[in-house]
C-alpha cells in the first residue's frame, strides 16, 4: 500500500521534520553527478555537504566496501580489527606529527572527543573552551554550545557549560578571553557553515602563540576543511604550512566518502606531570559501539589511497584556483565577495541578489536558498552557506570540463536579465 505513496508524502509523515530539504529525489549518482527519480541529470557541486571526495559510486570505493562487508562488518571495539589500525596510521601519517586517533561517527562526535579531551586536560580546575563567533561544530548539546550561531541553541538551554566565543580573526578578543578556567580554544581553519571564511597564517600562528603562553590546546575543527579539500592534506598547512601544528584534530565529512566515519587525533606531546596528551583520555574514559568498524575504515583506506594515486590535492588546488578565476568573469553586481581554497569555495551576494530572486510570502526563504533552487532548475547542486553565500564543494576529482559549466550555470542565472525565477 505505501508503494503508491511518492518518497516526499512518506518523508512528511514519518521523519521528524527537521530538515529543510530541496524538491528533489536523488536516486542514483556518477562521479559529479546526480540523477533525480524522475530522470533529471544533475551536477553535483555540493558532494554531500563536502563528503564524496571522490565523487559518487566510485568503484575503489564500492569494491573495497562490498570486499569488507563479504568478510567482517562490525564485532564493536572489543577486538581489535585491521582496517581501524590501518587507517589510525595513515591519518597520523597525514598530520605529519606523532599522536593517537579516536574513531566515531560523525563531526559532531569527533568534536565532542576534543571537548572531553579538554575536560580532562583542565583536570577539574580549568573547564573553559573560546571558539568563534560563525563557527560550527555539530548538534550535539557540547556540539551545539560550541558554535558561535545562535540559530542551532534556539529553544535548547541550558546549554553545556564552559563555552565563549570570540570574533574570528580576532587575536585581540581572543587574549582578552583568557580567564584562568580557560583550557582550550577550538577554531575552524576555515569556517565552512559560516560562509567560507579563512583565517590568516598569523592568526592560527598567534593562537598556536597563545596557547603556548596560557598552557592551552590548539583544537582545529577540520571537519569540513580537512582531509584535502583545500588541496592539501590539512586545511590549516594550505594556510600556515608547518608553521602551526595543533594539539588536537577532528575530522569527519570528507573522510570515507559517505559513510558514516569521524575522527579525532590528539598530540603525543608532553603535558606538564601527566605524561603524553594522547593518553589522558585513557582506558575506559570514553568510547562508542560502531566508531570505527572495519566497513568504514576500508572505505576511509581506500579514499585516502585514490586521493594519493590520482593526484587529486594537486586536482583540488589547480581546479580550486581555475574555478575562482572563471566565476570572477561573472559581470554581475549580486556578487559582493569570491572566497576560495582549493575547492572549498564561497560566493558572498549582497542586496542586488534580492531583486533579481525576490522572496514572496509563499516563499520567505533566504537569498541564498533561493539560488540554490534557481541553480537546480539549471541542472546544478550547490549548498547554502547562512544567507548571503553559495559554496562550492564539488568532488576532489572533478574536470576543468564540469567547472566551466557549472559556472556557466551560475552565470545564466545571474545575468539573465529580469529575474529569471520570480513567480509569475
Ligand atoms: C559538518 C560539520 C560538523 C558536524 O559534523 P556532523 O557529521 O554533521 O556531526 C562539525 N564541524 C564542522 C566544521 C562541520 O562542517
């Protein structure tokens, strides 16, 4: 009987109504592109919210997932398994400094592991973590009290304790801060949800500074930046090069190519009379049932050995900088700002945006969402970052080929005289 029922009728009466979803039905995806239940192709310049690197139905992927599910699926974290230690050592490789990694399942919970990780560090005398104003760090409650926008805290309180935020960039602000409850201070290289932003090398070098002098962690949120996307390994060497290194790491979206892996790596430095930092969450302190089962972890292996083989941060920084380029030849007044690394990239609208995508009443969503509609009438997915920025995140292995119509896409709808989609 549910069979007559469309995949839409069904989500409405059954799936608590969280999510403000597109009208749109994928079924079925190929490398950067999708197609809809009706037949409609699309290209997928949002990869998941940054997470298919490698495009959809890659078939190293598919191969060595379906390999490990004829094999070994899940025993939980009672054994040890050999995709899980593999993949712990070539993350370790990846930070290029000595540590220990933590495998759970999502951003949220990798995040959560470095919130632990600073309560323990603070040793019941210090509890307090600065992060940012704009920053995102999940929907957990710590998640959620961590980021720096009120939207995700709104009906929520009381919130975890122990958290201020600061603006981003703001050196000063962050000293200021300072207090003695303070541990550890979170910060995104790159803000993702909140519009692409980039720090400066002198900002995550004063904060590393800071750190130093107050007995802080350095926790980088690398959930969204991480793992390549910018063309490098680590979001924050694509801007300070060695010149940072942190004492903790969370990653998740781009790590296994859909399937549901987070990570954090923690430091194996000195702290003070307690031994290695990546030993204090010790035996017992935490933990999780699927973190890290050996089907993810083939996934999470066999993404970071294409990405090598294929040469795609190389791909991911030269297309970053080609895409840049092209969308800067798009003569329109709706575009205050162009923010890009590698293929982490933000397009900031301002007013004239609203006159050519007027809201209506039926339709109050914000500008940016608006075009994002505009865009998959033209064939193209592209993400929502707050109001007034579009991201592209296309898949780290995309072509020069799906670039130039990608930003012709965006360029039809933009210079398209009258507004192209204002309700008739
Ligand atoms: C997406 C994201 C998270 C949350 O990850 P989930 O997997 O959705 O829990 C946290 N931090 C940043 C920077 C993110 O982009």
């Amino acid at each position: 009987m549910t069979h007559s029922l469309t995949t839409r009728k069904l989500t409405h009466q059954y799936l608590i109504p969280t999510y403000g979803r597109f009208d749109l039905e994928i079924v079925r995806g190929s490398g950067s592109r999708v197609w809809t239940e009706t037949g409609k192709q699309l290209l997928d310049f949002g990869a998941g919210i940054a997470v298919c690197s490698l495009g959809h139905a890659h078939p190293e992927v598919g191969k060595a997932v379906a390999h490990q599910c004829t094999q070994l699926l899940h025993t939980s974290n009672l054994y040890y398994t050999r995709p899980q230690a593999e993949l712990a050592r070539q993350l370790i490789n990846i930070v290029g400094a000595d540590g220990k990694v933590f495998f759970c399942n999502s951003g949220a919970e990798a995040n959560e592991g470095l919130i632990k990780l600073t309560r323990k560090f603070g040793d019941a005398k210090r509890y307090e973590m600065i992060t940012f104003q704009g920053s995102f760090h999940g929907r957990t409650m710590a998640g959620i009290s961590a980021t720096g926008q009120e939207k995700v805290k709104k009906g929520f309180a009381p919130l975890v304790p122990g958290f201020v935020h600061v603006p981003y960039g703001d050196l000063e602000a962050v000293r200021a801060a300072i207090r003695p409850e303070t541990a550890a201070i979170l910060v995104e290289p790159i803000q993702g949800e909140g519009g692409i932003r980039i720090a400066t090398g002198q900002f995550l070098q004063g904060l590393r500074r800071l750190c130093d002098e107050h007995n802080l962690l350095l926790l980088f949120d690398e959930i969204q930046c991480g793992l390549g996307r910018t063309g490098d390994w680590c979001g924050w060497k694509s801007i300070a090069g060695e010149s940072v290194i942190p004492d903790g790491i969370a990653w998740a979206k781009g790590i296994a190519n859909g399937l549901p892996l987070g990570a954090f790596w923690v430091s194996s430095r000195n702290c003070t009379d307690r031994g290695a930092l990546c030993d204090l969450l010790g035996l017992g302190s935490h933990g999780t049932t699927y973190g890290g089962n050996p089907v993810v972890c083939a996934a999470g292996l066999v993404v970071l050995e294409v990405i090598e083989k294929e040469n795609l941060l190389k791909n991911a920084l030269e297309l970053g900088a080609y895409c840049r380029e092209e969308l800067r030849t798009i003569q329109s007044p709706a575009i205050t700002d162009i923010r890009a690394l590698g293929l982490m990239i933000g397009i900031e609208f301002g007013i004239a945006l609203d006159s050519l995508l007027p809201s209506t009443p039926e339709d109050p969503r914000p500008p940016a969402t608006r075009l994002a509609m505009a865009l998959i009438s033209e064939g193209l997915l592209a993400i929502p970052a707050g109001e007034r920025v579009l991201r592209f995140l296309p898949p780290l292995n995309v072509t020069r080929f799906e670039i130039d119509e990608a930003v012709e896409k965006l360029r039809r709808i933009l210079q398209t005289p009258g507004s192209v989609l204002s309700h008739p």
